[in-house]
C-alpha cells in the first residue's frame, strides 16, 4: 500500500495548524508533467536552457578558488553584504531606491511569503488577497489560520471598490486587515499588470485604513510590452514590504530572494529567519555576487524577454487560432502566465484527468482561490516550452475542450456554472 493512504498513527499530536496546511496544486503537477510524452503548460519554470553553463562554471570556480573556507560556512542571518548591494542595483533597474540595510536575503521569495506570514497572522486575522492570487503565497497564509478576502481583478488590477467596501465592513465592526497581498505586475497568475492610477488609489486605501502592503515583485523585470510602471515600494517605503527573488531573472535553483520592508518589521523578519535556517546559503549568494556584479545580467535578461515575448506571442495566436470561440484570456505585457476562462459550465479540475489522457498539461484555477472561485479557469504557462510545442499543446487542449463542451451540451448542463469547492479540496 501507498504510504499516502496508510493511517497516521500521530494525527492526534499535530498542531491545529496543520489541518490548513494545504499542497500546491502545481507541486502536485510536477511529477506527471515530467513524463516525457506530456506537454506541460502548468508549471511556472523558467527557461534556464537560456544561460551559459560555462558561465556558472567559471563563477563557482571562482567562489571555491577565492573564498572557499567562507563559502562552505555560515553566513550573517541577513545576507551576504555585497550581495545585498547587488539586489539594491536590481531594484534601482525599476526605479525603486534601497539601502543594502532595508533588506534582508531569504531561501527564495516563498521563505519571505512564509517569514511574513509567520510574523504578522494570528489565526482569525485577516488579510486581503486578489482572486485570483499565487498559490504558494495562500499556502502560506492559510497555514496561519487567517480569513482571506479575496478582492476580484479587472484588466487594470485589484478593483479598489469592492477593497474599500471590504475594508469598511470589517471597521464597522471594529477590526481591521493586517495587510494587502498584491503581484502588480504580470500577476500569477492572470497575467494582469495594475495600472498606474490604481497603485496609487491602492496606497491610498491602504493609508485611510491602516493597512500595510506586500507586494510581491518577481516578474516586474520581464516586460514584454508598454511603458514601465512605478512600483509600490517606490511610491511608499513606509506601509510597503516588498519581496523580490532571482529565480526569474537568474536561477531558481539557487533560492536567492529578499525582503526589503520598514526597519521595525526587518527585525521581526530577522529572527524569523534566524529561527528557520539561521542564514541563505553563503555558496549561492557569493556565485550571484559575482554574477550580477561582473557579469552582462542586464543583457541576459533582454535575451529571456525576446525569448518570452516570442512564446506569449505564439500561446496567444494559438488560443486565437483554435479556441477563439469557446473561451477567453488575458494578454499579458510580460511575465510568464496567460489566465484562460472557459465556458461557465465546464469544470477545469475535473477536466484535467481528460487533459492528461490527451499528453496536456495546466493547472486549474480553483487553485489560486482561498475559498471558492476559478472553477472554469485555468492557468497557462508559455516560458518554458518550445515555441512549437506550445503551439501543439494548445491544439491538444482545445480538442479536450471542445469535446467537454460537446459533452455538456448533450446532457443539457450549459446553464449549471461549474460548483465550487473548498481550496485544496476535492
């Protein structure tokens, strides 16, 4: 027997927490994407193919030969110090001022989603999300026990209406959220970039209802198309924590991420993460040094745009060219995800099974909802793959669609809108 269905003999000593730490639905993916013979639109890799290996080879031999009793050792909790400079160079390349000491150097942006969590969630608090919003983060959150409001999304970001009418019902009864959780630009994962006049509204709100604001900023160097938008931190260092990573600008691999928030908050952070691992590995963050100090970074990263503006634009023609009738979907000015909608009545989890069967792959949408939402959604995923081989999964995925569609309409269902579902439940 499978020791996923053997009965836990110590369910009885976990803490309650648990009972909300949910599995990621793209994590779960993995193992049946890897299949050879699957075309995968669901995970959000990036395309590493892009980096010279000679490259990575010449700067870990220069770590090892140059600093090598220092690499292998334990570092300050708070970063590697030159790396910390590095990362204030990535955030000016935005338009966004730091000081090497306003941040901190984290195992990946998911360790800062966990850290804050960690530090500011009691169970019953509650936060504020877009819906939908990055699995991982949600994870995070909902493993802290808070009420999520999830505040719906048009093409110009979090609609600040239903935030303010959310917001005003919890201080008509004498509560307030802790905090905002926002992906402004290239959303995970609609895909959707919050326009400028929003971010401010955005602060604005924020400020009236003393809330902070995470934003969350792991694609805002991938732009595609359109004219750059400043960030939140930039606009208000004082009620912004910001998370950046260099998993998609360099290697996920190495899990380099940082928070750059208030001071007060930096020293929670801290012995949050002296706490979780004590430091973020000295070894990758001297080879990133070096990387983003001597190396032509910025360069690289034009190259990964051509090569990510070249496949969206290949996913968006295909979406065009062999479901333009049946669905509809975002049109990402960078980033990696195309949020697709389909049909009201057709169900995306339960549709995967069929998917699969047809060697595609996607994630569901239900995914990225706290609660409910999403359950006709699904995510695309155009970074990785060939351009041809998104092309041919697309024409696979709308095979599976449209005979889901026929399906339903046989057995007269195109009135009943897909059922929702707790997250992270079947």
């Amino acid at each position: 027997m499978s020791p996923k269905y053997v009965l836990d003999p110590f369910s009885e000593k976990y803490a309650h927490r648990t009972s909300s730490m949910l599995s990621s639905e793209i994590r779960d993916l993995l193992e049946i994407t890897a299949r050879p013979d699957i075309i995968s639109l669901a995970g959000g890799l990036p395309y590493t193919q892009a980096f010279d290996p000679q490259v990575i080879l010449r700067l870990v031999s220069r770590v090892l030969a140059e600093d090598c009793a220092a690499s292998l050792q334990y570092g300050p909790s708070d970063g590697f110090a030159p790396l910390k400079r590095s990362l204030t160079e990535i955030m000016r390349e935005e338009g966004t001022p730091c000081l090497p000491e306003d941040l901190i150097v984290t195992s990946g942006a998911q360790q800062g989603l966990e850290f804050i969590s960690k530090i500011f969630i009691n169970p019953g608090d509650h936060i504020i999300t877009e819906a939908p919003s990055y699995v991982g983060a949600l994870n995070s959150f909902l493993s802290y026990q808070p009420q999520i409001h999830a505040i719906p999304m048009d093409e110009e970001g979090m609609v600040l209406a239903e935030l303010r009418n959310t917001l005003q019902r919890l201080e008509e009864r004498g509560e307030r959220a802790k905090f905002i959780y926002t992906i402004p630009n290239f959303q995970n994962p609609a895909g959707i970039t919050m326009s400028r006049d929003r971010r401010y509204a955005l602060l604005e709100t924020a400020e009236e209802f003393d809330c902070l604001v995470v934003e969350d900023n792991p694609y805002g160097l991938l732009r595609f198309e359109g004219d750059p938008v400043p960030t939140l931190r930039s606009l208000d260092e004082s009620k912004v924590i910001y998370l950046g990573t260099l998993s998609k600008i360099f290697s996920a691999g190495m899990r380099i991420g940082w928070v750059a928030a208030p001071h007060p908050v930096l020293e929670k952070l801290l012995l949050a993460k002296q706490s979780a691992d004590l430091c973020t590995s000295s070894f990758t963050q001297r080879i990133a040094h070096l990387y983003f100090a001597e190396e032509d970074w910025k360069g690289q990263v034009s190259q990964l745009v051509e090569i990510y503006r070249e496949r969206r634009n290949v996913l968006l023609a295909s979406l065009d060219e062999f479901l333009a009738e049946l669905c509809s979907w975002t049109h990402p000015q960078g980033g990696l995800f195309v949020w697709v909608t389909l049909p009201a009545y057709i169900h995306a989890s339960e549709m995967l099974a069929s998917a699969i069967d047809a060697k595609v792959a996607y994630v569901p949408g239900s995914g990225f909802f706290p609660y409910r939402g999403g359950e006709n959604c699904m995510r695309l995923n155009f970074s990785y793959p060939e351009p041809e081989v998104l092309w041919e999964g697309v024409k696979r995925l709308s095979k599976v669609i449209k005979r889901e569609v026929a399906l339903a309409k046989s057995l007269g269902l195109q009135g009943k809108p897909a059922g929702g579902r707790p997250h992270g439940q079947e």
